[in-house]
C-alpha cells in the first residue's frame, strides 16, 4: 500500500500571500471607515489567507518558516505596492530594511528542514 504524495505547502502559501497584501491595501484604501466597502475586502482577504496558512502548515512547511515567508513578503509587497498605489514613500532606509527582510526570509528558507507529516494512530 502506497501513500499518496504529499502537496506543496507553496501555492497555497502564494495565494495566502497575495490575500494578506490585498487586505492591507484595501484597508488603506478604505481610509477608516469613509469607504466601507473596503472593509468586505478587508475581511475576506485576511481570513481567507489565514484560512490558507492553516493548508500551509497541514502540508507540512514550519510554521516558522511559514509565517516567516508570509509575512516577510507581505512587507514587501506591500511597502512596494503602496508606493505605487498611493504615493508612499520609500525613503533609501527603508529600502535597505526591504532587502534585510528579503535576505531574512532566504536564510529562513534555506536553513530549514522539512517537517515530517503527522504519523495517523491506530
């Protein structure tokens, strides 16, 4: 009897990703509670990309390397795309903490080992 093979913990953590940056954004664009609307993106984006962390780490990724990627790429991301969207500045340290961030997560990744699926009991 052959197990079937695991999943990749990485689209879901992409999709995650994306959701979070998205709900940050909306809730900037909603500018308190003056555009409401926002605030349904707002919540369906953070749930739903909690909701998909949670699928991350039942595949097997660490949470600690998990939460680091999620949130260390949701930084700059959206330090990025407010800038973009919104006329936010980046000033030149703030753009040396960007790529501390991104070398941050790359030594999280590359010392982390794989974690070993949950052994079902009998």
């Amino acid at each position: 009897m052959t197990t079937p093979p695991r999943r990749s913990a990485w689209p879901p953590l992409l999709v995650a990703i994306a959701l979070e940056v998205s709900a940050t954004l909306a809730l900037r664009a909603a500018e308190g509670f003056t555009h409401p609307l926002w605030l349904i993106v707002v919540a369906i984006g953070y749930s739903g990309s909690l909701w998909l962390l949670s699928i991350v780490l039942d595949r097997g990724m660490p949470v600690g390397v998990a939460y680091g990627i999620w949130s260390a790429i949701g930084v700059v991301l959206t330090a990025v795309l407010g800038t973009v969207l919104f006329g936010e500045l980046l000033g030149p340290v703030q753009i040396i903490g960007v790529g501390v961030i991104v070398m941050g997560v790359l030594l999280v990744e590359l010392g982390s080992h794989k974690r070993e699926p949950a052994k079902a009991t009998s």
